[in-house]
C-alpha cells in the first residue's frame, strides 16, 4: 500500500493521482450540485476549494474533500426553505464552527458517536437520495418530503411506461445505474476510466450523437454563480430551523470527514490524521464555500480511496485535483450543457444505494440487534421528517441504550434462616439509577409489610438521587406499617 512521504517519482505519482481524482470528482461535483437544488458550477466551486484551501492545510494527507451526497438532502431542504443566499451564511457559520471546535480540540470526540447512528444516518440520506433521485432519473419534478417521493413513485413508474420522453431519460438513467454497478467486474485495463465519468461520459455521448429529447444540466458560468452572503441573508439566522440547519450541517460535515479519515488511514502506512487539525481543515474550507456562496464540503471516501489507490504519496494530489476542477470551469463550462441530468440522477442513485449498509444491518441484527434497531429507526426518523431531526432521535436512542445496559442492578433477599424476630436482609448491588427503579420497589414491595427489613446498599456502585429518594421513602412507608427498616448506605 502506498503511503505519503517525499522521494524519487513522488511528484510523477501525485500528478498521475490528481488526475484521477479529477475524473472521479467531476461529474459528482456537478451531479451533487443539480440534486442539491443549486447551480451545477457551485458543486466545481467546492470541489476546487477542497483541492486548493484544504488541500494545502495540515491534518490528513491524502483524504480528498469536496460536496459530498451525504449532505445533498439537508441542503435541498435549506435551499427549497431558505433560498440560495442563506445557504452561504449557513455553510459560512459551519465552517467557523468546525475551526473553533478544532481549536478546542474536540476532533476526537467524533469518534465516541454511535457508530450505528453514523450508519443510520447514511442509510437514511441514501433512502430520501434515491427516492428523490428517480425522478429526476426520468426527467421529473420530485413531490418534495421523503415521504410524499416514496409514496408517488408508483404514479412515476407508469409515467415512465407512458410517455416517450421519460422513458428515453429513464433509459439513461437506468444504464448509468447499469454502469456503475457492473464496472467493476470489467477487466483492471478498462477500469482505468472511472465508473461515473464512463458512466455520465456514455450517456452524453449517446444523447449528443442521437439528438435525445432529454434535460441538460443547465450552465451559468463559474463567475454567475458565485454570490457572496449579503447582510439580508444573514437574516436567515432568526429561525430556530435556520439554527438547527446549521448545527446538522457542522456535526455531520464534522463527523463524516473524519469518519473517512479513519477509513483512508486503514488504506496506506503513513502517517495517521491528526483530527483536530483535520476538522480545522475542514473549517477552513467551509468558510471559504459559504464566503462564495457554494455547497459545503465533506471528506469524500470515494475520492480519498480512488486517490490512495491511484497511488498518492503527498497533499499535492489533491490540490492539484483541484487546480484540474478549476481549470475545467474556466475553460470548458459549456461542456457541462452537454450533460443529461438522468445520468447524473443516475449515478447518484446508485451513491445512495452504496450508503445503504445492508450487510451491516443483518450482521447487527445477529449479533447486536439493539444496535440495528437504533440503525434502523435512525434511518426512518430521516426519511419520515428530516436528517436534523433524524439524528437527534438516533443520539437518544443510543444514549438510552447504553444508559439502560451500564444501570444493572441485582436486588437479592437472602434467605430467611434465623426467628421470625430477626431482620429479613435485602443486598442491592449494582449501578441504581431510575431506570432500574421499577424492579427493585417492586421487589422491596412484594416483602412481609410487618416485618423488619435490613436494606444494604453498601455494594452499590452509583446510587442516583432518584433512587435515593424512593428508597428512604419507601423506608419511611415500611416503618408506618409496622416494619422497621434499616437502610445501610454506602458513604460518600
């Protein structure tokens, strides 16, 4: 496996890996963009800012950062909610965020999120991606929500069975899926074409030499579509849901990038990312986006692989990736009228379904099926209301699965072997917090009302004031009944 480091044939190794990259991140950047509601440039916008800002920052060496399918669907909701505008001040803010947090040093505590809310969380985006992208695969307007695209895409399917124009699009689309999923089983010769500019390549080609009745991406030049927020769009920011847009977008940019580091570290035997210098990077680089008005940026595992894989050495791969995207946009934009968006529809379609961890999930519910479930509802949560809200609902979930699993508590009455005189002797042992509440009142409960009860909590690990509380005051109860009660309590 490769790894980073200077020496002979580093640069010729960078230089044939940025263009790699390139070819990856060109029609992703592009087909991002369109399925994010914005300008189709604005996608190249981000690209070059992840080659050229935070390519040259310190943090991890290959990992290539760009606009990302993981955050297309909380964009698309800002942008149809909020307009074009305030989405620069949101990515602006992100970015700030991200910068402060590296500071603080809190890169590392990425890594204590629940891994099964992360993968949710993906499961999800790829749901509410594919259900909105299928439409736009046969040259329709989505209905909107994830539920309202999942619930018309019957009434799209016999659409496309109806009429020509959606069928040749829904061709397009449908063999650029058929590209995607099959080009790696084509021999290593042919692979050197990556598979989604082969695939966006091939429908191009074919809707250009035949003539095809089909939608093109739409082209205003890199310069149109470069808008810097304005003092207005600033005003956004009153909104509790602008609050919480921007929030989503720092926490799951954040965690996203060095989730990937940590993969892109598994690929070579150079040095290890430094997180809190990563999510600087990353901040850095959103800053700049929101300063141009364009998309936020992630860490890209696609791209990171394909450029560890084409065999990088050092950062200059991905910046000069960079310096290809802003070349491309500066002097072949109208190439990207050319496009067909089936295609790109296409191409994300099948991105979405490679976020859908399938074999993870059966594996989950083998051997851990509480964190399949919080997969799974996390997933859900997304697709019924938003990716916020989604994976506010999977954090609580795990948190009380764990808080759930840590409280165990062992209440044991021991037998009675002395007169009837003697205290009945009752040991809790444990962690006795609120939610294990319920069993042991109703143990001490189900004891004689009339008999005197010795209640030793001396083996008590973590004994919550809720706990604390309904104990003596169970105690309190006993002794009014005609019990008496000694309670043993561990000292502070």
């Amino acid at each position: 496996m490769p790894g980073p480091g200077p020496g002979k044939g580093a640069l010729r190794a960078d230089l044939s890996a940025s263009v790699v990259v390139f070819l990856v991140a060109l029609p992703l950047c592009v087909g991002v963009a369109v399925a994010s509601g914005v300008p189709a440039e604005l996608g190249l916008v981000t690209g070059i800012v992840g080659g050229l800002v935070t390519g040259l920052l310190p943090g991890s060496s290959l990992q290539v950062s760009g606009p990302a399918a993981g955050l297309t669907v909380l964009v698309l909701e800002a942008v149809t909610e909020y307009g074009l505008g305030p989405l620069g001040v949101f990515v602006l803010i992100a970015g700030v965020l991200q910068l402060l947090m590296g500071l603080l040093r809190l890169g590392r505590w990425f890594r204590a999120i629940s891994i099964a809310v992360v993968e949710g969380m993906l499961a999800g985006i790829g749901l509410v991606l594919i259900a909105g992208q299928l439409y736009a695969v046969a040259d329709a307007k989505a209905p909107g929500s994830g539920p309202a695209n999942l619930a018309g895409l019957p009434g799209l399917f016999a659409r496309v069975a109806e009429d020509p124009r959606a069928l040749t699009a829904g061709a397009l689309g449908v063999g650029s899926i058929a590209v995607m999923a099959l080009w790696k089983h084509l021999p290593a010769r042919a692979r050197t074409v990556p598979a989604p500019l082969a695939a966006v390549g091939t429908a191009t080609a074919l809707t250009a030499l035949f003539g095809l009745p089909v939608e093109r991406v739409e082209v205003s030049g890199l310069l149109g579509v470069i808008r810097p927020p304005s003092a207005d769009d600033f005003g956004a920011l009153a909104s509790a849901g602008a609050i919480g847009t921007v929030v989503a977008i720092t926490l799951i940019a954040s965690a996203e990038s060095l989730f990937s580091a940590a993969a892109v570290d598994r690929l070579h035997t150079g040095p290890a990312t430094h997180y809190d210098r990563e999510l600087m990077a990353q901040g850095a680089g959103n800053a700049v986006c929101g300063a141009l008005g364009a998309l936020p940026m992630t860490a890209v595992i696609v791209r990171s692989a394909a450029n560890v894989q084409a065999g990088a050495r050092t950062k200059a791969s991905r910046v000069l990736h960079g310096c290809w995207l802003l070349l491309f946009a500066a002097l072949l934009p109208t190439a990207l009228g050319l496009i067909p968006l089936a295609s790109l529809a296409g191409v994300l379609v099948y991105s979405g379904w490679k976020l859908i961890p399938l074999a993870e999930v059966r594996r989950l519910w083998r051997e851990r099926r509480g964190e399949a479930v919080i997969l799974l509802v996390t997933a859900v949560a997304i697709v019924a209301a938003n990716m916020f809200e989604g994976v506010l609902v999977g954090l609580l979930l795990a948190i009380a699965k764990s808080a759930w699993e840590t409280s165990h508590v062992q209440v044991h009455v021991q037998p009675d072997e002395g007169s009837a005189d003697a205290p009945l002797r009752v040991v809790v042992s444990g962690n006795a917090t609120f939610l294990r509440l319920p069993r042991i009142l109703s143990t001490l409960e189900s004891l004689p009302k009339d008999r005197a009860i010795e209640l030793d909590l001396l083996s008590l690990r973590h004994l919550d004031h809720a706990c604390h509380t309904a104990l003596v005051n169970w105690a309190a109860r006993h002794n009014d009944e005609k019990g008496a009660t000694r309670v043993l309590l561990p000292t502070a």
